[in-house]
C-alpha cells in the first residue's frame, strides 16, 4: 500500500508518500508562507521512528523550504535531492535570505553539505541538455552515500526489485535572475559590492529593497525548478497497482458544484489504474512540456498537482487533455496573489478534470491511497 499526502499548509507546498510494505518515505518540499505556527503539523506527520529516506526540493522559495529546518530537526533525512544551482542563482538566493533575515535559508542554498550534515546524501540533478537522452535505468541510490550529481531524468529507487521509481526534472529558468538582478540595479543597489560585501546587505535600506523587490516578483526568483513523477517504472505482469481517493469533506471546491462533487467522491470515474503523481512545484507548463519529458510514463500519471498555487501565467490546460485527472491545488485561503486563478479552475472543470484546494485547513487535507 502507498499513501499519498497532500498537506494542509496553505500558501506553500508539503506532499509526502509512505510506501508502506517497503518501509519508505519521501517528501516534496517542505515550506509555507503561513505564520501560524503548524510546526506540529510537520512533526505529526509521520510516525517517532519514521526515516524520511528521500527528501526532494523543487526550488529554493520560501513558501517551498521554510519548513525543512522543522522537518530535518523532527525526523532523520537520509538523502536530499536538488536541483543543481549555478554559482551566480546561489549568491542571489542567499543574499535574499540574509537580507530577509533567514540565515539558515541562506545556508541551505549557499552549502546543503552544511545544512543537513554528513549523514545525509546531496543528490545534484543537472539541467536537462539539448538532445540529451530521456530514457533511462533506474539508480538505486541506497547502494551509495556520496553526494553525486545525476542528470535530469533519471529515475531514482531505493530496493531492487521495487518497479516504483523517483525520476527528477530540473528546468532552467534563466529569465527569472535577471530580472531580479535589473531591478536591484534600478533601484540604486550596487551590485559588485553586494558581491563582495558581506555587511553591505545589512544596512536597513539595501534590505529592505531587496526584500520589497523579492516579493513583487511572480514566481519568486529561482531560477530552477524541479517537476518530479513518482510512480511505476514499466507495467509489471505481477504486480497491479489500483487507487482510491480520501477526502475529508463534500466541499472540496471553491464552487458548489454537482457534478464536481460527484465525480471527486466516485472514485470508479478516474481511471483507477493511474496511480502516479506529478509533481510541479512552481514549474511553469508553458515552457516545459511534461508530456514529452515524461513521454514514457505519461500513462501511469493520474494526479497532476497544479503549479504556482494556481496561477495562471503557470498553467497550461493541454497538459489535461485526454484523461480525467485529480488537480490538487496548495493555496492560502486569504492570500493577496489571488491564487488561486478562476480561469485555472474553469479550465480544469472543462476537461473534467477535478481541482482540489487544499489550504491551511486541516480538513482540506487531500489523500490518495494506491493498493
């Protein structure tokens, strides 16, 4: 049995998977923009001697990393993967984040070695390469220790034998840096001395423009972004994979609609044998094409979580056409982005597909159950 964990934590990301008759557990970020204090959430969410055996990170966000200093101190982190920086994203990021007054943020981007500490395995995934081949072996990553760097694409287990396979994709999103570093630039920030520097990004009006500047941007400023499917590796004559959705309550909808609310509680209308996830973090599905990176698994896929809280410039309906798919949204319910976007919702529903708020409520937690 596998469950799938769509946690409440509003504006942000927190999705785990506990494989239960294989003993493992992975995360999906881990962060919000939420100031309540839902740090027990973190912690209750899974078992005292429970091993967090792989922890993913899209990007480095705030409302995607915030909770991980939470989570590492709660349970062991046996490996992390990452999508791999270049030296010029790792000084904006942290810069960011000291000026924001996270110093450990700034750490973890800066040197992850560092943050999480020698028992835990730094798993680099490179940007995916033009003609670069997609398909790949699986990697078991429980064989090694030593950070490494893998390309985009590879699909990652940790047994043999298991046909459940991890497979990262980081996407490079040069624009973003930019136009962060533009703005800076405009708004009479020196930038050679912010590199060199240390205290110059102390002094109240550098931080605070930079601060002011970092929250105005869509999509934040990391320019990286890792999708992440998780599910079979090829179809397996003996072992069949069937799922079913739980849900807490009726109005799982921003609207009060019927044949909504019917479809998402008969769980017989989704294909049952879709059991995979893909998961998009803040990834923008105009400039990926998640069809075609994950081509060879695209049939298993029947939950697609929903990029950028629901926004629209992130969103592409093409990615729904042909199947019904349950669209988990993670959105604050008081947020000032107006996450998440109506015609998000509309175009969902029009595909027959199934949005799904999950918010800092927490009975608007969302699971799928995979048997």
């Amino acid at each position: 049995m596998i469950q799938r964990f769509f946690h409440p934590v509003g504006q942000g990301a927190f999705y785990s998977e506990r494989h239960i008759q294989h003993d493992i557990n992975i995360v999906y970020d881990c962060g919000t923009t939420n100031k309540k204090n839902i740090s027990g959430l973190v912690r209750q969410s899974f078992g005292e001697k429970d091993v967090i055996h792989i922890l993913f990170i899209s990007h480095f966000d705030f409302d995607h990393v915030s909770l991980i200093d939470i989570l590492k101190k709660a349970r062991k982190i046996e490996r992390v993967v990452i999508p791999l920086l270049h030296d010029e994203g790792k000084w904006v990021l942290s810069n960011v984040y000291k000026a924001l007054g996270e110093p450990r943020l700034a750490n973890l981007v800066n040197n992850p070695n560092d943050f999480f500490g020698e028992e835990t395995q730094i798993i680099s995934v490179l940007p995916l390469a033009e003609n670069e081949v997609r398909e790949r072996e699986p990697l078991n990553v429980s064989e090694r220790r030593e950070p490494i760097q893998i390309p985009s694409g590879t699909p990652l287990t940790l047994q043999k034998g298991y046909n459940w396979v991890f497979v990262p994709y980081n996407y490079d999103y040069q624009s973003r840096n930019k136009e962060f570093l533009e703005n800076i630039e405009k708004n009479g920030i020196d930038i050679k001395r912010l590199k060199t520097d240390p205290d110059y990004i102390l002094s109240p009006n550098v931080k605070n423009t930079i601060k002011k500047i970092y929250k105005s941007l869509s999509g934040g400023i990391n320019q990286n972004s890792m999708f992440l499917y998780s599910g079979p590796f090829r179809r397996d004559s003996h072992v069949h994979y069937r799922r079913r959705v739980s849900c807490w309550r009726r109005e799982y909808c921003c609207y009060d609609y019927c044949y909504f609310h019917r479809h998402l509680l008969c769980n017989h209308f989704f294909d049952p044998d879709r059991v995979a996830c893909l998961y998009t973090g803040d990834g923008d599905l105009n400039k990926v094409n998640v069809r075609t990176e994950y081509n060879q698994y695209w049939d298993f896929i029947g939950t697609i979580q929903i990029p950028h809280h629901g926004s629209l410039p992130s969103f592409d309906e093409n990615v729904l056409e042909g199947e019904q798919f349950l669209c988990p949204i993670s959105v604050g319910k008081n947020n000032s982005y107006g996450h998440p976007s109506q015609q998000v919702i509309s175009r969902i529903l029009s595909h027959g597909s199934c949005p799904i708020l999950v918010t800092e409520d927490i009975d608007s937690t969302f699971v799928e159950v995979i048997e």
